[in-house]
C-alpha cells in the first residue's frame, strides 16, 4: 500500500477508535455517493456527525486546511445523499478531524465539531 493511503488508514481508524470511545454510534465508514466520499457516519444522540479525517505525517500545513470549499460542496451532497437514503429527521453537523501522525505511536487527534455548514442547497 503507499504510504499516503498507508496515512490515511491510520487516521481514519484513529477518528472511529475516539468516536467510539467517547460514545458516538459509527453508522458507514468510507461511505460514497457519486464523485464523494464520507471518511465517517456517525450518531451522537441524536445528531447525525457527518465527518472528513484528514491526516498528515508532517507540520507543513495543517490537515483541515485541506477541507477545502470545493470539498466542503462535495461532503454536501453526498450527506443530502445520505440523509435522503435513511430518511432522515434529526440535527446533523459536520465535523473534521485533523490527525497528526506522529508515528504509529504517538497520534494526536484534534476534533473539529461544526467545522462547516455550507448549506444543502
């Protein structure tokens, strides 16, 4: 595997193993709809978390920087997607989590609730 799909991994297993230790239901991970993909679904009560892991090996730039507008769109529709499917009913927020990899044993995790909300039109 290369090693930035090799990162990547590693951060998203990171953001699910913290989701659920603090409690949250993760409903997909890595879930698609047309050209966009959501690294996390989950459920904290009764909000729907919508959520990108961006993971960086480096301090070059922060991760979230990376989230960008276009990005942002794109999480959109593939979360109106989502929530056309399940029929859903109850708050959502989007949320980005910035990974630092330190190395395989030292990750810092920094959550970033209600990170966007560009909107579902």
């Amino acid at each position: 595997m290369a090693k930035h799909l090799e990162t990547g991994v590693l951060g998203e297993a990171a953001a699910v193993q913290y989701l659920r230790d603090a409690g949250y239901e993760i409903l997909e991970t890595n879930w698609r709809h047309s050209r966009a993909e959501i690294d996390i679904i989950a459920k904290e009560g009764e909000i729907l978390i919508f959520a990108e892991v961006k993971t960086r090996r480096s301090d070059f730039s922060p991760p979230q920087a990376s989230v960008t507008v276009k990005k942002q769109k794109l999480l959109t529709r593939a979360a109106r997607g989502y929530m056309e499917m399940v029929n859903h009913n109850w708050l959502f927020r989007f949320d980005v989590f910035a990974i630092h990899l330190v190395n395989e044993n030292d990750i810092r995790i920094e959550h970033l609730k209600d990170a966007f909300f560009p909107g579902l039109s």
